[in-house]
C-alpha cells in the first residue's frame, strides 16, 4: 500500500510558504474547521492541512489526516518560541524530544507538569520532554546532515515542549529552560504527538525559531514569522526528499 504522509501547519505564513513548494490540488477540501489540499510527491501522495493555532486545532487536524483520509505519516512544520539561550532567532530545530507542558495537578499555587492523558493524581512528575522513536531520531539527523551545510542558521535536533499560551515572559522562558531542558515551545506539537502515538504513525517536527519567548516576543515574531515559516517549508521538502529516498522512490527525469 502507498503511503500517505500528511503535513500539518498553524498559521497563514505557514501554509503559504508549504504551498509555494509543494504540487498541490488548486482548491481545498473542508472539514469542518480544517481545510485540506490533496498532492504528491515523487509519487508518493500527500495531504496538507491547515490546522488552526493550539492544541485542541492541532489534534482535530491530525485525527482527520489520520482517521478519515488516511494519512500514514505525519509532519508538522512552522515556527516556534526560543527557550535556549544559546540558539538564535532563525534556528531550525528538528524535534527530537516532546511533550505537553500545561497538563497536570495544580496545588498551591504551582502547577506540577505530569504525561498528559494520564490521571494526574499519583502521576510522575513531568521532568523532560518524551523522546521521538528512534526510527524518527535517525530520519531526523540524516535530514540535519543534508541541511545544515548550507542553512544560514544553526540546524539540530532538540526538545519542543507545548502550552497553549504566547509566551512573552524572559523569567518563564528561563524558568521553563531550566525545568525541562526544552530548546523551543509552541501551541502544537505536544498534541499532534499524542494523536500519532494512539495511531501508531510515525511523527516528525520541524520548528524555525521566530522569537526567543520573552519580554520582546511580540515586536520580533511579526517581523520574523514569514521567514521561519519558509525556513521550516524548505525543511519539509528536504524531508519529503528523504523519505521518498528510504522508500525507494526515484526522482522524476
């Protein structure tokens, strides 16, 4: 059976920069809030679907593209919040650890972070972000091999933690640094994450950092959002590339 890979985005910037790259059907499907365009590549069927910003878009997104139009496959591409201090605004972070930071048992004052989907009482306390599958892992430095020698930008794989909130706060992006050890956030991934693990598929994230998620979030993000975005949609042509290679799929004369 072919597969089916489906490529998951947020935002306008997002999906117009994936559309200026890929062989797309010219008018899309809508599902409900998600609006879905059919394509391929080197053979090799694919879906792209505009998701919506936060969690809850995230997951409806990819349980379509899974459940009902048969994605076998997943990547999910666009621009994240900077938590490390050492990575630059620009930065292509291929997601090698995820998790959703926000779910747990909130006592005291303070939120403890715990697995999200489980039972939060009793639960372990939420330390790092859950590894990706190996197969994923290795896809991905194969993919940052083939980048970064000729990115502008530093490339590498990293961790992606998930809230749905904007974080413009320095002292939580350094608070949240230090706890999980994390390289960006976003309002996605987590979810797309838990999605593809219930379904068994194999899920890759691309993240261009478009601000450091602190005090000056809101002025850098406008400016470099159109920029990450391209930076991530090139990414996902290089995957694709990649992974019709692994499949056995020759390039077109």
């Amino acid at each position: 059976m072919r597969e089916m890979i489906g490529i998951l985005c947020a935002t306008a910037e997002e999906l117009a920069a994936l559309q200026a790259r890929l062989e797309l059907e010219p008018r899309a499907q809508r599902h409900g809030p998600t609006r879905v365009w059919r394509g391929r590549y080197r053979g090799e069927n694919l879906v792209l679907a505009q998701a919506g910003i936060g969690k809850v878009n995230a997951a409806a997104a990819a349980t379509l593209l899974l459940g009902a139009l048969g994605a076998t496959r997943l990547i999910f591409c666009g621009v994240a919040g900077g938590l490390d201090p050492g990575l630059p605004v620009g930065a292509l972070l291929l997601a090698d650890r995820l998790a959703i930071h926000d779910y747990g048992v909130m006592a005291a004052g303070r939120l403890t972070s715990t697995a999200s989907g489980v039972i939060p009482l009793g639960a372990p306390a939420l330390e790092r972000p859950e590894p990706v599958a190996a197969e994923v892992r290795a896809t991905l430095e194969r993919l940052a091999e083939r980048i970064a020698p000729r990115a502008e930008h530093p490339v590498g794989l990293g961790g992606v933690i998930t809230a749905d909130y904007f974080l413009n706060c320095a002292e939580t992006r350094a608070g949240l640094f230090a706890r999980f050890g994390a390289q960006a956030i976003d309002m996605e991934s987590g979810a797309v994450a838990q999605v593809a693990a219930a379904w068994g598929a194999p899920l890759y994230v691309i993240r261009t950092l478009s601000d450091l998620a602190g005090e000056e979030s809101h002025l850098t993000y406008p400016q470099m959002a159109r920029l990450a975005a391209d930076n991530s949609a090139l990414a996902v042509v290089e995957l694709l590339a990649l992974l019709a290679e692994m499949d056995g799929i020759a390039p077109r004369a």
